[in-house]
C-alpha cells in the first residue's frame, strides 16, 4: 500500500450521434489512449475492495464481510490489508501484471449524498454541483484543440454525458435492440437528405462512418441489465478507439450501483455486477490488442456507501470509496491511498469511510500524464478553483 506515511443499429439512433467529420484529417500526434468508466448508483469501495486487514471491518461490515485471502471465496489479496473482490478476478490478474492500480478513500469535493447532485460534481469537476460550466472532459477537450493537440472523443451512452458536454464537438453510440435497417433503405434516406438538407446528410454519413467502427458490438450482451450492460459498451468503445480514423477518448456510461437493499458478499447482486465489470474490462483489453500498451482507464463513481451494513442487507449512501486505474500504460500493482482506518473516530459523520483522496488530483494527473496538458491549465480552466488538489504524478509508466 502507498500512502503518504510510509453503431448505432438503424436509423432512430442518429439523433444521438454528432459529428465524425475530419477525424482522419485531425489525427493525434500521440497513440495515447483514455477511456473513463463511470459506474452510476455509488458503488460500494468496501466490497469492492474490502480491507480485510482493518482490525474493524469484519464488526462493521456484518453479513457483507469477505472472508481473509487463502479461503473458500475470500477476497483476491493485493497487500496485507486490502483485497479484491472474489469476482474480480481478471483485475487481479492486471493488478499482478502490473496493469492496475487500485484507489482508495477517494472522492469528489461533494460531502453530501445525492446521486444527482455527486454525479454532477464528478463530472463537471467543480466543488459544487453544477451543470452550466459543462464537464471537465470537454473542456480539457477544447484546451487540447487550442494548443494545436486536437482528440476526439465518443459516449458510449444513449445521451451524451455532462463529463463530454460543453462547446467542443464529441460523439455518441448506444447500442440498440431493433432490428436493423438494411442498406438499401439507408441508402435512400442518404439521396432524401442529400436533396432536402445537406447539414442532416452530412450527419447520416458520419452515424454511418459511426455504426462501420462499432459493427456488430451492439448486440452484444444486450440481455443484461445493470452491470451486466457493460458488455456491450466496452466492445463498441473498443472498436471506435483501436481505428487508425476514430477518437482516442471514450467515456462508459453504466448504471446500477445503488445497493441498498439485499447487496450480497461474496454472491449476489452486487457480486454480479462486478462480475461483468471484471469481464467487460478483460474484453476492452482483448479488443484493443496492441493499443492496449497505449491506454489508461479510469474506473469512478459517484461516492462510496456506508461502512456499516443497513437493516435491509445492503448500504446506504456515503462518501469516499475506490477507483480503478486499468491499462498498458499504467503504473501498476499498487494500492494507493491514504489509510484513514474503520475506528469510529476516523469515519465521516460516524457512518463513511473518510476521503483522504481527491478525485480531482487523479484526474489532472492523467490528463497531465496521457496528453501533456500544463498544470495551469488544469486548475485554471478543466478544474476552476482546485489548487488545493495538486496532479497526482507516476499514475502512467
């Protein structure tokens, strides 16, 4: 442990789609790879990444206690306090190829405990929720463009998230359950269009361009619900940033967090779910193949849960939990966090586990890391007023 003491499948989806266009001519100079998943419901960072060697936490956690690294369905070891969830078991093999960092006691500035309100927080990186600034992505984003650095970037989502909205251009796929629209049908809106409005034509062709880099990833998986629809997602992200013409950031969205009722340990519904987060990941890596060593990807939510276990089996909403730190180009094999302990005196409000992690200074130390961006422009522009969260350096090898 490190601590600071020691496409789119037919044509009612081409309203979610923006433009494509210019992509080819507008390369990056860099091969670098990003990809932030957001996990939408609060994930819990004590099941996900139990510290089974905090001398409190089989007390507090009760029924949702993991059992010590070495039993029957104990959690995956990572050190000798903290450990994975049992069906984590493919970020246990990145954590050990020295492809994961794991994150801990981290959070947003956002101390209360509104879904709506944490995600705006997460997203736009402000200190306060807020949806008029747009996010901090787009905004890095357009500083990018303005230095001569221009990326693109795609949602998988069926809206375009706040993190991606603001003035520069991005895209967006979602997979669909309809049937397809056979070619020559396309074919024919394309000649309606080209004739009546040659701005919607221009945007058929690049849904087209769009739905050609997902293929068939859309129907992939789409029996899942909560978790489980990652699959989908990932293989379609995958696809759009391992072309030579396509973005080279993506942004997951995927909801389904909100335990509070019948969580389960180490089976169940939450067991589940990471399950097909564990899978998903496995896929983005295998689907990329060689732009893997160029990639990082950053696994948030919006706040943790509760320590204790609640009266219906599940948690309630908290404050810090964990984050992933996934890829090629990661510095793996770490935990990194700033221990603040499970003792009653070190918990937020008596119920959380205290953030002594800023997600903020992870943030800019990837954006920093991954695409150059100065630290100026990180805390004047991407992240206005958060001098007091300083980049996080050695996050990428």
């Amino acid at each position: 442990m490190l601590d600071r003491r020691t496409l789119l499948r037919n044509t009612a989806q081409l309203t979610l789609l923006a433009p494509f266009a210019g992509i080819r001519a507008a390369l990056p100079e860099s091969d670098a790879r990003f990809a932030l998943v957001i996990l939408r419901g609060g994930l819990d960072g004590l099941a996900a990444v139990p510290a089974y060697g905090e001398n409190e936490y089989r007390g507090l956690r009760g029924a949702l206690a993991l059992d010590s690294p070495g039993n029957a369905a104990g959690v995956l070891k990572l050190d000798g306090m903290f450990g994975l969830h049992p069906s984590l078991t493919n970020l246990h093999a990145m954590y050990q190829a020295r492809q994961l960092s794991v994150l801990h006691a981290v959070a947003t500035p956002y101390r209360e405990r509104s879904h709506f309100d944490g995600q705006k927080v997460l997203e736009a990186g402000l200190t306060a929720p807020s949806t008029g600034a747009g996010g901090w992505l787009n905004r890095a984003l357009t500083e990018l463009a303005a230095a001569g650095q221009q990326r693109h970037a795609v949602a998988l989502a069926a809206s375009v998230p706040l993190v991606l909205r603001g003035p520069f251009t991005v895209s967006s796929w979602a997979p669909s359950r309809l049937p397809d629209t056979d070619d020559d049908t396309l074919a024919r809106v394309r000649m309606l269009y080209e004739a009546a409005d040659p701005v919607l034509a221009e945007r058929l062709t690049e849904a087209l361009n769009a739905r050609a880099l997902a293929g068939n990833a859309g129907m992939d998986g789409m029996r899942g619900r909560g978790g489980q629809a990652v699959a989908p997602l990932v293989t379609a992200a995958a696809r759009f940033l391992s072309a030579d013409d396509g973005p080279r950031i993506a942004v997951i969205d995927v909801g389904g967090w909100d335990t509070h009722a019948n969580q389960g340990a180490g089976q169940g519904q939450l067991a589940n779910r990471l399950r097909a987060l564990d899978t998903g990941l496995l896929s983005l890596k295998d689907e990329l193949k060689a732009r893997w060593r160029d990639t990082a990807v950053l696994v948030v939510t919006e706040f943790g849960r509760t320590v204790a276990v609640n009266g219906t089996g599940g948690t309630d909403h908290g404050t810090a939990g964990c984050a992933f730190l996934a890829g090629g180009a990661v510095a793996g094999g770490r935990v990194i966090a700033d221990w603040p302990g499970l003792r009653a005196r070190d918990l937020h409000e008596g119920r959380d586990l205290r953030a002594t992690l800023d997600m903020r200074s992870v943030f800019k130390g990837l954006l920093a890391a991954q695409f150059g961006l100065s630290e100026a422009s990180l805390e004047r522009t991407v992240f206005p007023a958060s001098a007091a969260a300083s980049p996080m350096t050695g996050l990428l090898s």
